[in-house]
C-alpha cells in the first residue's frame, strides 16, 4: 500500500548566508536557531487590462505586475549573528572571549534565505535572494511551567528581490548550543536593576519601504532595487509588577532617565549581549487595576539610539 506524504513544519530546515552583492545569492552557511518559521507573503500583483475592444463587461486579461516578495521569520535566538542584517555593522575583537560590537550603519546587509522543506522522495526548497530586514523585534516572557512558552523569541519582517525554486537541501550542521530563555534576561533602568520584569521587547525599524526602490528599469524588470533605509528608531515595552509609583511618575514628568539603561541577556560570563540605550524615557506607563492579584505597571518606552556588543566564544560573526 502507498501513502502520501505530507510536508511537515517539524522537518524544515531554515538558513542563512551573507550576500556580498546585493541579490547575488550565495550558498546558505547558517540556520537561524530554534523552532524557526517562515511565513511568506508572495504576490504577483497582476494589473487588470479593462478593455481590448471585445464588446464585452468581462475584463481582458490580467499581465504580470511588481513582484512582490516579503517574509517574517521568528525563531529562538542561539547567538546574535543576525543583527549585522539588521542595519548595523559588526566589528569583532579579542578571544578567547571574543566582542562583537554593532554600530548603526548607513546602509543594510542583505543575506539569502533558504526554506527547505524535507521529504523522503523529493524535498521541496524556495530560495530567497536580496533579503534586507525592514523590522525586527526580540521578545521575552517568563514561564509559568513546562512547554514552549519560555524562549527568547525573534521575529523579523523582510523584503526580498528574488527567488528560485528546487529541491536541492543545503547540507548544514545542526543547531546544538543552549537556546536563550526568559531566565537570561536582565533590565537595568537608572542604574539599578529591575528584578520584577514580566515581559519586555526590543523593537528596531529600519524605515524602508521597498516601493521607494521599485524603479521604472528593464534590467530589474519587475523586482525592487536595493532597499534604503531611513530614519532608525529602537523602542519596546516592558510590564513590570509594581510596588510604588516610580515608574508613572517618570512617565508624568516626561524625563529621559538618567544614569544606565540597559537590556541584557546573560547566558554566562562571557556569554552574553549588552543593549545600552541613550536617551531612554517612557512613552506611556499605564497601571491597571489588578483586583484579584498584583497591579503591574505596562510601560511603552523609546530611546534615540542604542550601543549593542555581545560576548561569546564565537570568533567572527
């Protein structure tokens, strides 16, 4: 008897590797991490031709129009290589516990994307080039007991040029080093550490919008050109069980917040990345009435920049 086989999520494989020209794709080196997920959104945008002259109510035909290529990954993070693709550029010093220190750049690093999907006959595989991250967010919400609910989540939201499709799987080695956690996170605000955190995110957008390189050029035919980014701003949320009004009351007199302000995520010693925020303040800080338990306190916060270096034994990312 024969069976049909299914294409299971549980079996992808999702990877990447740095372009060196943007949309020249190049073989894939890494997978993103944990429990990594794709989800595509794809158009052909096809344009409606109302009328050729048939007499009739019907439309004519539709031809092809702008490709339109875009994707969100989300996954649990192992190291923090991603972020050279999330417009900062990297600089690696030292070992055995080697840094590597971000800097916002003034253009992105694009990277290939590819989705493999395996099967035991013929394995199914969208390869993705030109991939330029537009926004990307790390999110962290304490567990409450067993499940999945504890990990360190990334999500990022793309824009890609192109694609092939194939069935040849990429042969990478797989990921073995400990997931980040919940338990990893450390907040300091003030200089002081805020042990009560709850959840928190760290938001980055890059400000592009990829219609702004969709050009009128037969050579790109129907893709976009090289993304721009624009403005970049970092922002997040954080909710804290509360115990006095220290955080309202920085909210009611709409200070930037002295001293340090930093989000960390501590795997060991020499383990670690180290987010420091300048110009830290908070947009709102709402503190609902909890009847039946803790009020906590739901902070929305923004800064003008952030410093990002992270540790580990890692030698070049």
């Amino acid at each position: 008897m024969s069976f049909n086989e299914f294409i299971l999520g549980k079996r992808e494989q999702i990877s990447w590797g740095a372009e060196t020209t943007y949309g020249t794709g190049v073989t894939v080196t890494e997978i993103f991490g944990y429990d990594c997920v794709l989800t595509p959104s794809d158009a052909q945008n096809y344009q409606e031709v109302l009328n050729s002259g048939n007499n009739v109510r019907s439309l004519a035909a539709h031809a092809v129009g702008p490709l339109s290529l875009s994707f969100s990954l989300e996954f649990t993070p192992v190291n923090w290589k991603f972020l050279q693709f999330c417009g900062y550029g990297v600089t690696d010093a030292g070992g055995p516990a080697y840094t590597h220190t971000f800097a916002l750049a003034n253009a992105v690093a694009s990277f290939t994307c590819e989705r493999a999907m395996n099967k035991d006959d013929t394995d199914v595989v969208r390869t993705y080039d030109g991939c330029v991250v537009k926004s990307m967010a790390i999110r962290f919400s304490k567990a409450s007991g067993s499940g999945t609910e504890g990990f360190i989540k990334v999500s990022m939201d793309c824009v890609a040029q192109g694609y092939t499709d194939g069935s040849s799987v990429t042969s990478l080695s797989v990921v073995s080093a400990s997931p980040f956690q919940w338990r990893h996170a450390k907040l300091t605000v003030g200089g002081s550490e805020v042990v009560e955190v709850n959840s928190g995110e760290l938001s980055i957008d890059n400000g592009i919008n990829e219609d702004n390189s969709r050009y009128c050029n037969s050579t790109l035919n129907r893709e976009i050109g090289e993304p721009i980014p624009e403005v970049n701003r970092v922002s997040g949320s954080l909710s804290v069980n509360t115990k006095d009004n220290t955080y309202i009351s920085d909210w009611a007199g709409a200070i930037t917040i002295s001293g340090t302000n930093k989000l960390e995520f501590i795997r060991g010693s020499d383990d670690k990345i180290v987010f420091t925020f300048t110009g830290f303040k908070y947009a709102t800080a709402d503190m609902p009435t909890n009847v039946e338990g803790i009020d906590s306190t739901d902070i929305a916060w923004i800064c003008t920049s952030v410093a990002t270096v992270a540790t580990d034994d890692i030698a070049t990312y």
